[in-house]
C-alpha cells in the first residue's frame, strides 16, 4: 500500500513537473520568436540570414500557439481561424493592376522616406541605400494596392520583391525582370543635370554608368535619392540641385509592372 501511494506521488509529481516545462518552453519560444520578428521588421538591412531567422520566427509562433491551444476546442478553432485568415491575401486571384493609383502610392512611399538616414544594404526607415529605396517603396505600393483591391498578384509580388532583393547594378541588367532599360539621349545629354526629361514618367529611375547609385524621379524635375554622400535621403531638383551624382552619365529605366 505504501509503495502504491509514493508510485503515486512520484508520478504526480513528474507530471507536474512535465507540464510546467511545457508551459515554459512555450513561453520560451515565443519570448525568442516574437523578438526576432520585431528585429527583422526594424532592422536595416534585408539579408537572406534575416530572411530565413523572419520565416523560422513566424512558424516557431505559430506552432507554439497552436501547441498552447490545442487541448481547449473554442481557442483551438480561434487559432486556426487567425492563422487562416492571415493567409488568405496570399492566395487571392490575380487582378488587373491599376498603374496609375499603384505609380501614385509608389510616389507617396517615396517621399516618405525623405530624411531617413543613409545605410548600405538596408531598405526600413531605420536606414536605407540608394536601390533599397524605391524597391522598398514599390514593395510598399504593391502591397497597399493588393491589400485594399484584393489583388493576390500584388500581394506576391511584393513578397517577391521582398525575397529577391537586388542592387543597382542587379536593376541595370534587368535582375528577374524586375525592371526593362528606357531608350534615352547618349552622349553629351546623359546626366541628370543635362538630359531632357520628356517622356519620363514618376518613378522612373537612373543608375549611374558605374552601376553603384541608384536615383529616382519625381516629376516636375524633382529627383530623390539615398545619397552616401550626405547620408539621407533627399530630394533636389535635377536642373538646379547642388548634388555631384547629376553630373555623372546615367541609364534611364523603368519597373516592368508600371511600364
């Protein structure tokens, strides 16, 4: 009888004990992903090391609430419902892309970004780079615009655009096809402080002949860009702007999905 009873506590006990280092693994888990998550949405830069810890952070979350809930049947279902719900936009149709409210959201993201400080290889608010900033602005523009018109294909687009990131060089070459090379004057009207701007649109963009700067355009002569040199981003009217990268001989292009 007296061994029956303390097999009985023993086993008491190691259940305790078993669920309390359930229920603090699972805190554990998530006071590690949900940190991770905030880190990848703030950091700088966007590398594929980030990528990969954002997406492991994102299913460890998951699984852990779906772990934590399981054995109550409403929070279960409540669970599920939430994790549904958040993938439902990846999955919706493609739509027909409206380029003029996606150019103007692009612009809008743009000049949203005007003071942010200069950083190589990031593309948050927290600092950004020269190719960084209109990739992240379309990205941006993309998603506003496949959010708010239930446009799937913008919506993976931008998460696309997200994943492959590119440099300015990347963009020169027509990286992924993310973007196509505009025909322009050679030669002596090849800068930004001597080309005509007809038939530029809002959004097109210059990579400088070294494929190492990146700056857009604005419209009504105004051009943005994250300038190393000052280390912000800034916007200068092309004509009239005291900036040395107006004066080297650019390539003019386009993004593909407002071309």
């Amino acid at each position: 009888m007296g061994l029956c009873i303390h097999t009985e506590i023993e086993v008491t006990k190691f259940v305790t004990m078993n669920i309390r280092y359930r229920k603090w693994s699972r805190w554990l888990a998530l006071a590690v992903a949900i940190p991770l998550i905030l880190c990848a949405v703030f950091h700088p830069v966007n590398s594929g090391v980030l990528r990969l810890i954002t997406i492991g952070a994102i299913i460890t979350t998951i699984l852990t609430l779906l772990l934590w809930n399981w054995r109550d049947r409403f929070r279960r279902i409540l669970v599920i419902g939430g994790i549904c719900v958040g993938f439902v936009p990846l999955i919706l149709p493609n739509r027909p892309v409206d380029g003029v409210a996606l150019r103007k959201d692009y612009i809008q993201a743009l000049t949203h970004f005007e003071g942010t400080r200069y950083h190589w290889g990031g593309e948050t608010h927290t600092g950004i780079d020269c190719s960084g900033l209109p990739r992240r602005a379309l990205q941006q523009a993309m998603l506003r615009q496949g959010l708010t018109r239930l446009n799937g294909g913008l919506i993976r687009n931008a998460l696309f655009h997200w994943w492959f990131d590119a440099s300015a060089e990347a963009l020169a070459v027509g990286y992924r096809n993310y973007a196509v090379p505009l025909d322009r004057p050679t030669e002596t009207n090849s800068t930004i402080r001597t080309m005509p701007y007809e038939g530029l649109n809002p959004g097109d963009f210059a990579v400088t002949g070294d494929r190492q700067h990146l700056i857009v355009y604005l419209g009504n002569d105004q051009w943005i860009q994250a300038d190393p040199g000052t280390g912000r981003v800034l916007t200068l009217h092309g004509y009239q702007g005291d900036n040395p990268w107006f004066h080297s001989p650019v390539t003019m292009h386009r993004w593909a999905i407002l071309n």
